[in-house]
C-alpha cells in the first residue's frame, strides 16, 4: 500500500507497520489486512485514551502515554501510543512524530545487523527495544526539569521572588503531567508478562520486560523527589514573599504611626479657637515645630525600645 504515513519493514515473515496520524485510509487498511476489532480501531482516533492492554484471540491491543516536550510553550504533554502485537506482527500508531521511534525505524531499514537482532524471530523483541527506547528519552527530560528546579533555587535566594512565581508553576504543571503519563506503566508491563507467553515463546522475555518495569520506577522515583523539591521551594517563595509583604507594611505602619501625632498637633493648631497656647508668641511657631519633633522622637524611641523596628 503506497502511503506516506504507513511505514513497513518485513524481515521474513515479521513484520513492523509505524503509522502516523491515521486517517479513515490507514484504519481502513488495518482492518482488511489483521480484522482487528472495530473498537481498538476506533481508539487510535482523538481523543487521548486512558492507558490499557487489551488481549483479543489472535493480537494483543495496548495503549500507551510518553511524555514528550513542547519547546515553544516549555510543556510537558502526553503522546499516545497505540500498539497492535501478533505472533509475527507489530504495528504502532501515534498521532505525533516521536522521535525515538523514528530514529529506532530508520535505523532498521538501514542496518542489516539491526535487523538481524530485533527482527529474526518475534515481536517481543522488537516491542521492547521500542518501549525501551521510549522510557530512556524520558531522562533527558527529567535532567531537564532538575536544571530548571536549580535555577529557581538560585533565583529564590537572589531575590527574584516574585519573577519566578511563573517558573514555579510551569515546573509544576510538567511533573504532573509526567507523573499522569508515567504512573499507568507498571501494572500494564506487569499485565504484559502475565499474558505475553501465549503470544511469544521466549523463555528470557520476562528479564527484558521486568527491567522495563525498574526503567519506570526509576523515573517515577525521579518524579517524586522533583515533586518534594519543587512543593518546597514554593513554599520557600511564598514565605520570602510574605517575610517581605509584612517587612513593608510594618514599615508603612510605623511610618504612619510616628506622624500621627505630628498630624495631630498640626490639626489642633490649625484650629481657628481664640486663646490657642502659643499661638501669639513671639517664636510660637517654632514651639510648635519643637513640639512635633519631640513626640515624633518620642515614639521614634519607643518603637526601637520595643524592638518592633
């Protein structure tokens, strides 16, 4: 079938069908070839699928959640992955173009010793180089999250509190995200090697998809202490942010407090009354200023004495 988004590579008789983006075409063309079920086929349109393993008489049908990293708008989403596995066949669809895959494909068509080594006999091989590859490109990722956790460390204690408030955020969101589309891994990997043996016949196959499983506890471990580190240095923030809301507003108020009764004073004497003290002196006025600064002095001493400044 001559498609651009059906890709095939046949080694005797197993076969890797990678398809991007199905359309009615590709679905169309996966039914006449394998009769898979009409709801599996349905499930490799939009919307994202929760992450399951379905097994049917003659294939099995699991879906998949990678993470991958949107420079533009510096999100972490989840890319599906929907996986069709026979006795001589795997097929994989994704709606977007995942470069571990890509790379592991291409590479394929080109080396014949690649082909040699996940090809020659059956598909668990192959499966697992493919979950395999997706779960490392998982680390980049989180060193990347580890360098920004770093510089918002920095930045915390140099003072940009407020400028990395979205920084903050953003980091957060990512290790949610990672943590929604990593956590169904293990109990669908541990599903898998419960019911594999019926479709593969290789006595080590268990080795090979339990380290798959250590693979994903190792990131979720990951995950889990950039979670605690981020929780508290937002926490750190938020407190450095309200130590200094509070320093001012203290100041303010005792600005305020101190020129009151310099506002007082200057009210009493502003009064139009007959007989106001000091008022027809001679140096009245400067009685009247030695006054104010007296009881602002005064409360000046008793703020400081009170250690409240």
């Amino acid at each position: 079938m001559a498609n651009n988004k059906i890709k095939i590579i046949k080694i005797k008789d197993l076969v890797w069908i990678d398809i991007v983006n199905a359309g009615e075409k590709e679905i169309k063309y996966l039914k006449q070839e394998f009769n898979f079920h009409p709801l599996d086929l349905k499930d490799c349109f939009p919307p994202l699928q929760r992450p399951k393993l379905i097994v049917q008489e003659n294939y099995i049908f699991m879906i998949l959640q990678f993470p991958f990293y949107n420079r533009e708008t510096k999100e972490i989403l989840p890319s599906e992955i929907d996986f069709f596995i026979g006795k001589n066949f795997i097929i994989t669809h994704h709606l977007n173009e995942l470069i571990s895959i890509k790379d592991f494909f291409q590479d394929l068509q080109k080396n014949k010793e690649a082909q040699k080594k996940y090809l020659s006999n059956n598909p668990s091989i192959i499966l697992y180089e493919i979950l395999n590859k997706l779960l490392l490109y998982c680390f980049p990722m989180l060193n990347h999250i580890n360098l920004d956790i770093d510089v918002v460390e920095k930045q915390i204690f140099n003072g940009q509190n407020k400028k990395i408030v979205k920084e903050i955020l953003i980091i957060r969101r990512n290790i949610v995200n990672f943590r929604k589309t990593i956590q169904p891994h293990k109990s669908i990997v541990r599903k898998l090697i419960g019911i594999a043996p019926q479709f593969f016949s290789i006595s080590k196959l268990n080795i090979y998809f339990n380290y798959l499983v250590e693979n994903t506890k190792e990131i979720w471990d990951h995950l889990e202490n950039y979670k605690d580190s981020i929780d508290a240095l937002h926490n750190t923030n938020e407190s450095l942010i309200n130590f200094k809301t509070n320093e001012i507003i203290k100041t303010l108020t005792i600005f305020s407090v101190i020129v009151f009764p310099l506002t007082l004073l200057a009210a009493i004497f502003g009064m139009n009354a007959i007989n106001m003290p000091f008022i027809n002196l001679p140096y009245g006025f400067w009685y009247i200023i030695g006054i104010m600064l007296v009881g602002g002095i005064l409360m000046f001493w008793v703020f400081k004495n009170k250690k409240w400044m």
